[in-house]
C-alpha cells in the first residue's frame, strides 16, 4: 500500500479546521500553527522531489538512478505560534550525499516562517518572493520555480473550503454586512467591491462568516452574497446591520424581511456633519447622540421627533437626511442594552478594513481576483483573532428570544421559500 505524504494529511487536518467555523479564540491559533506546518512539509516533500527529480512513486525515465525516498523522522520546530512537528524525508541508495537544507533553515528562522506563511495566506507570494527570502536566510537556492510555484498554491483550496462551508451550526443573533473597494485586476484600473459577513452569536463569539466579489456592490451583488449564505443554511438572524447603500439595503429587505434592520450610526452621524455649518455642528451632534444613546426606543422616537420639529426650518437639508431610514436608526434601542453600542455600527470591520488597507497600498494592484481575495481574508481572519466577545446573560437571552417571538422569526429565512417556488413556477 502506497504511504500517503504527510502534505496530504495536514491538508486534510486544516480542511477539517476551516469546517469547524472560522475563526474564534484558540482555533484560529490553530489554524495558522496547522498552515505553518503545511507550508513546512510542502516545502520538505518538494526540496526531495527536486533532489530525485521525480515525484512521489514516479519512475525516473531519463538521466542516473538519484536514490530512493525512505520514510520519514519526526522533527521539531519552535514558533511563536506554538511548536510546529514536521516529518523530515529521508533518502537511501543515493549516489549523491543528501541534506536537507531546508531543515537548518526551518532551526533558525522561523520569523521569516511566519512572515512567509502569512503573506501565502494573504497573497499567494510570487516565486520570486519566496525565492527571495529563502536565499536571503540560506545563501542558497533550496527550491526550484516550480517548487516555490506549487507551494505558493496550497492556500487557495482552503480559501475555498472557507466559502463553501455549511453555516447552519452558527447561530447567529447580530449580522453584519459591508464591503471594502479593490483594484482586483491590475491591467483594468478599476476598483470593485468585496463584500463581507460577520456576525456575533448566541454565545456572543464574533466570527467572520463569508466574503466574495461583488463587482459594484449593486442589489444584484448583494442579493446573490446573502442567498449563497441562505444557501449553506444561514438562520434568520435578530438584526441586520449596514450602512445607506440602497441596493445593500433593498437585498436585506428580500432575503430578511421580519430581522431588525439597523442603520450604522458611524455612516449617518458622518453624513448628517456636512449638512449644517462646522460652527454649530457640536451643539446639533450633541442632540443627535441623546437620541442615538436613549434609554428606550419610545423614548428615543420621542427625542428624534423633537430633533426634527426644532432644526427642520433651519436645516432642512439635516433632517432630511435625519429623517431618511429613521426606524432603520433607532432600532437598536429594541435590543439589551449592553448590546447597543456593539450592534449600531459595523465600525469592527471599518477597523479590520484599515488594517487590511495598510497591506495592499504598497501594492499597485492585484493581478488577479484570487490574489486580492486571499490577502483581504488573510487580513479580516487575523483581525478576527483580536474580537472580543459580547456578554450575554440569561436575561438579555431571553429578550433577544421575546423579540424573536415578536418579529414570528422562524427557522430559515423567507429566502429559501420563494427560491423553492420560484424553481417550482420554472
């Protein structure tokens, strides 16, 4: 029976991974101690390949007999992410005296091990990229193009298991959505839209749930991203939160037509300071907020009815703007209080997004659509690592369930009815 690479077992482990849920707390340690391990291997298994020049139970048809491969011997490597265990290939009948060079390499360098899986994880690096480094550490070439270009892939698979995974074991009470603008394909110029999910859940993890291109962030973009959620079994969440963008909002309004739909507060507040002059916009902010911060929503819709009244003659171009989505605004006062300040705005994907943002301005553009999904999941999975969780007592639980009741929010979105008749009516 032919013994299969540790590559392909690792890669299995790290699948299996992804398929718990990405990415909370210790399991996204995991994660990057599992990718470490598997760039390790790849780069172990492929330096023999190069060595023997053939592959795993190929025969060589041209040139000297080089040896053959014999097992393996297990090996250590410290990280900062923990320590990595490798499995060193060994070779017999060789002609050639065989040593691993990549072994020393792995010893000392694991900084620059770290850098190199991170950036595969975000990017995919070029061959020269990673030729680079690892003659800068050795003052060899250890891997061939080819190698360095079959390493450079192992992510993309992963990336893919991310997008597909089922998200029906989530349970999903606070959802997120926004998206962040990319030169995606360098030779075109243009920027387009990649969107994101994230959510915090009945036991108050937040977690990053999907993301995809969407070419202009139009209704159609954004109706498909949510019905691909619905799709791998995405329940109806309490809220939906996003910012003005209509097509975003009219695709939450299909697919989640009975969850609270909330305004970010960040977005508005950002809109409304343009409407009157600098001099007296701290007074006016200050009214704002005492709405925005209310004890209660009648309370709130009382204060923002009184906002109204006294600015719409004087600032009409204000209150419009107030006035628009204003149930969308005050919704959040509906929710347990400790959980306002968390569900009002999308501002923890604003800040993954600035950090995101620090990483591709040194890049003129992606080449292509997969480098530039990479590098922004790479950003928003490290980011998430960071998340802290929301408190969530018994007695918030049980409003967030009263309000449930309330809303006749039932299983599974309304989304999976009307796909199964319109499929019916075709």
């Amino acid at each position: 029976m032919k013994k299969v690479p540790p590559s392909r077992r690792i890669r299995k482990e790290l699948g299996e991974i992804l398929e718990k849920g990405m990415m909370e707390g210790n399991l996204l340690s995991e994660f990057l101690l599992k990718g470490m391990q598997l760039m390790m291997q790849e780069m172990l298994e492929t330096e023999v390949t190069d060595f023997l020049e053939r592959e795993h139970y190929e025969r060589k048809r041209e040139g000297p007999h080089r040896g053959y491969r014999n097992g393996y011997e297990p090996a250590k490597v410290r990280s900062a992410e923990g320590e990595v265990r490798i499995e060193l290939p060994q070779v017999r009948d060789n002609v050639e005296f065989f040593s691993s060079k990549l072994k020393e390499f792995f010893r000392g360098n694991t900084d620059c091990l770290e850098k190199l899986t991170a950036e595969m994880y975000a990017r995919g690096l070029s061959t020269r990229d990673i030729e680079d480094a690892l003659f800068e550490a050795t003052g060899d070439m250890i891997l061939s193009k080819s190698s360095v270009s079959r390493v450079t892939e192992i992510l993309w698979e992963e990336f893919e298991l991310f997008k597909e995974r089922d998200l029906s074991s989530f349970e999903v009470e606070y959802l997120f959505l926004d998206a962040i603008y990319e030169s995606v394909r360098r030779l075109s110029g243009m920027k387009e839209a990649i969107l994101v999910s994230w959510a915090i859940l009945r036991d108050g993890r937040k977690v990053l749930l999907s993301l995809s291109l969407g070419n202009k962030e139009s209704h159609s973009d954004w109706l498909e991203f949510l019905r691909d959620m619905v799709r791998r079994g995405l329940k109806n969440p309490l809220s939906v939160t996003s910012d003005g963008a209509p097509g975003l909002i009219r695709a939450i309004e299909e697919i989640f037509p009975k969850s609270l739909r909330i305004r970010c507060w960040v977005h508005k507040i950002k809109n409304l300071s343009s409407k009157v002059p600098p001099a007296i916009w701290p007074e006016i902010k200050a009214e704002i907020l005492q709405v925005r911060d209310a004890a209660t929503y009648t309370s709130g819709k009382e204060l923002a009815l009184n906002l109204i009244e006294k600015y719409e003659r004087e600032y009409p171009s204000l209150i419009s703007s107030f006035s628009e989505d204003l149930e969308a605004l005050l919704s959040h006062l509906k929710l347990p209080v400790r959980h306002r300040k968390s569900i009002r705005t999308t501002n923890l994907i604003e800040r993954s997004f600035v950090e995101e943002k620090r990483r591709t301005k040194v890049i003129p553009g992606f080449w292509t659509e997969r480098s530039c999904l990479k590098l922004v999941f790479s950003c928003l999975i490290k980011a998430s690592r960071r998340w802290r969780r929301v408190p969530m007592d018994k007695i918030e639980l049980k409003r967030i369930d009263a309000l449930r009741r309330e809303l006749e929010l039932d299983e599974r979105p309304i989304e999976k009815e009307s796909m199964a008749k319109e499929a019916v009516n075709v």
